[in-house]
C-alpha cells in the first residue's frame, strides 16, 4: 500500500562516497512487522536519522514515492516464506536526498540465525545494504520509474502526494545520474 513520504523529496541524490560510507554496509534488523530494532551507524548515517528516530519505526520510514509498490510486495512475500530477497532500492533520507542500495534481506529467528524456508520459525528480517554499480542503478531507474508511473496511472483515487509524484515522474530524466 502507497504511503505518504516522511519527508518532501528533493529529488537530489547522496553517495556513499560523499558520505564516507565506501564499503560499508548498511544494516536494520525488524520484527515480522517490519518495525526496526536494529539500526546500524552507517544506516543511521546516510539516513540522517538518529537510533532514536529508527528504533520502533516501520522501516518503510525511509521509502521513496518514486519506488513502486510492487517491489515491496514482491519482497514481502518473498521473506515470510522463509526465502532470501535481494533488490534494488532507493531510499528517502531525512533531508529530503535519495540513496540506492542492493538490499539483501534474509529471515531470521529470535537468535538471529538465518532461517531458510522454515516461515513458522522465522522471528524477523536482516537486511544488509550495499552501494550498487551505476549500471544497476540505471536499470532499476528506468525499470522503476515505468512501473511506478503505470501503478500510479491504474490508480483509480489518487492522493495529492501521489499525483505530485505521477507529475514529477513525467520531468524526470531519462538517466538516473542527472539527479546528482
């Protein structure tokens, strides 16, 4: 289900590098809910949220309205059957910028051991992030702002957020680099 931005996105993107997170991956842990309860530094960091502000917040905290639903959906039917996910994300920092990672998201149980196709033993989800090649970035870019603009276009009672974003996606270039 869409859901309204946390913040207003600028549409401008962030780096690993320009965050001095080059090979540093990016962690949350979350309850079955998607609730995080682990946030590492580095997440923290190129989120420009605080523990404080993720602790106990849907990870969906960081999503970005040009994501496109079925992505996550795919992704969540994926994990609470005890399966492996990986994808490509962008993310909604707290001020405004976007980030991609590859996303690695992997079942866990309450010890935080991998639980593989075993969803009655599954206690929650790690996720480990990584900064994506610019060929990927690319891909999913184009691949993403088709399938969230055609998601947007089916919808039958658009949101004022989200008819700003079928508007925006309209403008955006046709490379994912030009939003730097």
């Amino acid at each position: 289900m869409s859901r309204r931005p946390n913040v207003t996105p600028l549409w401008k993107e962030a780096t690993f590098e320009e965050e001095g997170l080059d090979a540093r991956a990016l962690v949350t842990r979350t309850d079955l809910k998607g609730i995080i309860t682990f946030a590492s530094k580095a997440y923290r960091d190129m989120t420009k949220y605080s523990k404080q502000e993720l602790i106990g917040e849907s990870h969906n905290i960081v999503r970005h309205p040009f994501m496109p639903e079925i992505a996550f959906k795919e992704m969540w039917n994926t994990i609470q059957k005890g399966q492996h996910w990986n994808g490509l994300v962008m993310n909604l920092r707290k001020d405004g910028k976007h980030y991609w990672v590859d996303v690695h998201v992997d079942p866990i149980d309450e010890e935080g051991n991998f639980v593989s196709g075993e969803a009655d033993k599954i206690a929650g989800y790690l996720a480990v992030r990584r900064e994506p090649t610019r060929d990927e970035v690319q891909k999913a870019y184009e691949l993403y702002k088709a399938l969230r603009k055609d998601e947007l276009t089916k919808k039958a009672n658009l949101k004022d957020w989200e008819k700003e974003t079928l508007k925006k996606l309209d403008t955006l270039p046709e490379k994912a680099d030009e939003l730097k």
